[in-house]
C-alpha cells in the first residue's frame, strides 16, 4: 500500500455524505416548519479537502473508511471521477458512510450528523507505512500517529485542522499530539478559547509555541498567522463575499493553504490571501465546496477582481506547475 509516486498531497480523516440546504433565514424553532433557497449534495470531511486540493490542480490521494453502502460507492466512484487516487481508502464491510445535514445560514451554518463507529481508526490501515509525498492534510484526534511522523521525517510537511474541544474544557489534554504537526489552522473561537487570550493574533502567538506555523481564520475578518520558525506574522482581511454556501469553508480553506504553501516565491501573506480567496469563491458559488473553482476559472475571477491584491494571485496561479 502506497501513495501514488506522484503525488502532491495525501488527505488523510473520516469522508461524510453532505446533504446541505442554502439559503435558510432562520433555524425552525421545535415544530416549525422553515423553507430553504436551496439544496445540493456533496461528499464532507476530508474528501471536501481532496476534492479542492484536485480542482486547483495537485495530485491527490484520499486515505479515509467507506462501507459497503451505496453512499460509500459513489464516494469512490466521484472521487475517481475527479482524478483522486483512492487506493489507499480502507474498506469496512457492514459499516455505512457518516451522513451530515447541513442548514447554510448567511454568516454560518448548523449540522446533524449520523456516525457509526469505525471499528478501527480512520488511519489504522497506514501505520505501517511511510509516504513520501510534499504535504500531508489530516483531520485526526491524533496527529501524532507513527506513521504520519515518520512521514513528516521524510520529507513531508503535515497540515492539521483538529480544533473544537467537543468537551468544552479547552485542556492541554486536547492539545498534546500537535507536537508532530507542521501546520495548524484554527478558527478565533478555538484559538482564543484554548489559550484564554482574547486577541486571535496573541493566541496565535502563543500556540505557535506547540506547532511551527498557527493560522486563526476569522470569518469575516480575514485571518491571522504566526510562524515561530522564521519569525514571520501576517493578518489579512477577507475578501468581499455574499456566501451561498458556507458548508466546507474551514476545510477549503486549509486545502487551500496547503496549495499555496507549495506556490514558488509565496510568503506567509501570499499563501494567507490565497487561501482566503480560493474561500471566497467557494463561499460565492451555489454549490459551494461541492463544485470548487479551478486554478483557471480562479484566475478568470482575479481578472474581474477591483483587490489590489487580485494582480499579485493571479501572477502566483500562473507560476503554479
């Protein structure tokens, strides 16, 4: 079992079937009845990152479980479809694909989830293994699985979306495997939750002290970074954005950054914005993460663009083999 030798990144976490409605107002109170603008499927988790890591253009490969559902059948078939290499997916007989619903409200979004246990971990097929691909995304409660560290000794850099505390303690506890991650994007509740700092940017000053590169994404308000390894921080704002479809936003966003930290010649501010435009597109098309953008119709959109940022991404976009 390997990774495809060419391969730009290995996706790595649970896949779920999506099943998001846009447009929503307001959440139905207990026995109301509510209508929606909208309604699309998509498949979640870790395959929203491999579907976006594919359509700007790297070779992808998904590492996650599917059953012997029809869900899990046609989460192999698209995901083939889009030229991802599944054939590191481990297959579970008499387990079914986690479904989500997902209710897309203008500024975020509310989700019900039906998860059968895994009877192994997610990872538990690759602990043998050691990749040897440029990045690694995972979405694990362990980052610091063997397997993934003896990767990341080889060469490859590993980007980590772990963050809510579903416990609510916001401990050291839930932070104690991030040691071996290159990468850690959070959002601001997370980050100023987990280090009782108020300001995004000083928790992530703080927490870079765990792992090398922090990014706190802010919604609206753009994002933050610190790089404790060269000293470098940026802040960039959002770019101007009427969401659709906000299901998949925090998961493109790091599929993104995972893009652009590969891009020659991209410094942190660079590879923020981005990853906050590759978003912003997302967030604007009706399907959202379910149909994401190119690397060409990104830069199509760029052109039209009034961001006096917009000229610098599309000279990064074109520089990207």
């Amino acid at each position: 079992m390997q990774a495809s030798p060419t391969a730009d990144v290995l996706t790595v976490g649970l896949s779920y079937r999506d099943l998001i409605f846009t447009g929503v107002d307001q959440l139905p109170e207990p026995g109301e009845e509510r209508y929606a603008g909208g309604f699309h499927e998509m498949w979640g988790g870790i395959a929203t990152m491999a579907r976006i890591c594919a359509a700007l253009g790297m070779n992808t490969s998904l590492a996650t479980a599917v059953g012997s559902d029809d869900s899990s059948l046609r989460l192999l078939s698209e995901a083939q479809a889009a030229g991802i290499d599944t054939s590191l997916t481990a297959r579970h007989e008499g387990w079914r694909l986690p479904v989500t619903v997902a209710m897309s409200l203008s500024h975020d979004r509310a989700m019900l989830t039906v998860e059968d246990d895994l009877p192994t971990d997610v990872a538990a097929h690759l602990a043998d293994q050691t990749f040897h691909v440029p990045a690694i995304i995972v979405d694990l409660r362990d980052p610091a699985a063997p397997w993934l560290q003896r990767s990341r000794a080889a060469g490859s850099t590993v980007f980590a979306s772990r963050g809510f505390d579903p416990t609510g303690r916001w401990s050291d506890d839930e932070l104690s495997g991030l040691g071996g991650t290159d990468v850690w994007m959070l959002n601001d509740l997370e980050a100023t939750s987990f280090t009782g700092l108020a300001d995004p940017l000083a928790a992530a000053r703080r927490l870079s002290r765990r792992v090398p590169l922090v990014v706190v994404t802010r919604g609206a308000a753009g994002m933050v970074a610190v790089d404790s390894g060269t000293g470098a921080e940026a802040t960039v704002p959002a770019f101007p954005v009427t969401p659709r479809s906000t299901t998949g936003a925090g998961d493109t966003t790091l599929a993104a950054l995972a893009f652009a930290h590969g891009l020659p010649c991209a410094g942190l501010e660079d590879q923020l914005n981005v990853a906050a435009f590759v978003a912003s597109a997302v967030l604007a098309s009706p399907q959202g993460a379910g149909t994401p953008p190119t690397r060409q119709q990104l830069t199509n959109l760029l052109a039209l663009s009034e961001d006096p940022r917009a000229r610098r991404l599309r000279d990064m976009l074109g520089a990207a083999r």
